[in-house]
C-alpha cells in the first residue's frame, strides 16, 4: 500500500506558503503533483498546479493574497503507482484587501470599458460570463496591473463582470 504524502507548513506570510512534502515509506518517489485552491469572492475557485521532481521538497509559493484560506493538496508519483491525495489547510497572515469597487461600461456592442478602485502594484483578475453558472464553473478572465481594461464580448449578450 502506498501512503499520502506528508505535507507539513513550514512557515507563512501575507503573501506565501513555504511547506514541505515528504513520504513515510521505503517506496522510491519520483516526485509530487500538488494543487493549491483558494476561493475567489464566492463565486470562483482558483487552482495553481506544481509538478516538483525529486523525493524531498521544501516549497515556496508566493504571490498569494493576506488573510485568505489556501488549501494545498499533493500526491507522489511512485514507482508503483500514484499514492492517495494529502491535504492541509492554512490562511495567509495579514489583513485581506478590501474588494474593488467595479463599474463596467458598454464602449458598443462589442465591448465594455471596466475600471475600478484598489491598491497599485497588484496584478487584478477581471472575470466575466453571460450567467452566474458560466461566472462559477468556466468564466472568460484576463489578468492586469492596471485599473481599467477594455474587454471584447458577443454582441447581443449581457455580461456579469468581477474584478
């Protein structure tokens, strides 16, 4: 039988997670898929993927945001095989932004003009969909250190947009 993985936090800040993987088994290790989540506003989960070689890891994941709950998960790449998934849970040190405030304004009919408040030098995710399921499950998102991007839609849709 192959066990999880050992994650185990090594330390945290505002905007990072440093952990470490480990395997409790003579079993040779080949390396880790591990999947880090978050949850964007309540209507978004976010996903970042690591694929790390080897068979000890100790890992520094930054840009992350302060005050949020990260959950990371992992599983080890065996010479006999995947082993079962391990997961931890941790919220980041700080104090969590406050949330933009968004205005998005039709330019024509195929495109909007969205701008809004915040912090400078963070990088915002804006997303948009024609219905809140499609804004959950597989939304349109594009990234920007700005505070106003010009977005091109369907003509003859109506949009949801978050930033």
């Amino acid at each position: 039988v192959i066990p999880a993985p050992v994650i185990h936090i090594e330390s945290y800040s505002e905007d990072s997670i440093s952990f470490s993987l480990k395997m409790t088994t003579n079993i040779k290790v080949s390396g880790y898929v591990v999947n880090i989540y978050w949850t964007f506003d309540t209507h978004r989960q976010e996903k970042r993927t690591l694929i790390i070689e080897g068979e000890k890891s100790i890992q520094k994941v930054a840009n992350l945001t302060a005050h949020t709950p990260y959950e990371i998960s992992a599983w080890a790449k065996t010479e006999l095989g995947d082993s079962p998934l391990s997961f931890v849970h941790v919220v980041t040190s700080g104090t969590r932004p406050a949330s933009p405030s968004l205005k998005a304004k039709a330019i024509n009919q195929t495109a909007v003009e969205c701008s809004w408040t915040g912090p400078r030098n963070v990088v915002y995710g804006v997303f948009y969909a024609t219905s809140f399921l499609e804004l959950y499950r597989s939304p349109h998102n594009t990234t920007t250190t700005s505070h106003n991007i010009t977005v091109l839609v369907q003509r003859d849709e109506q949009y949801l947009f978050l930033v």
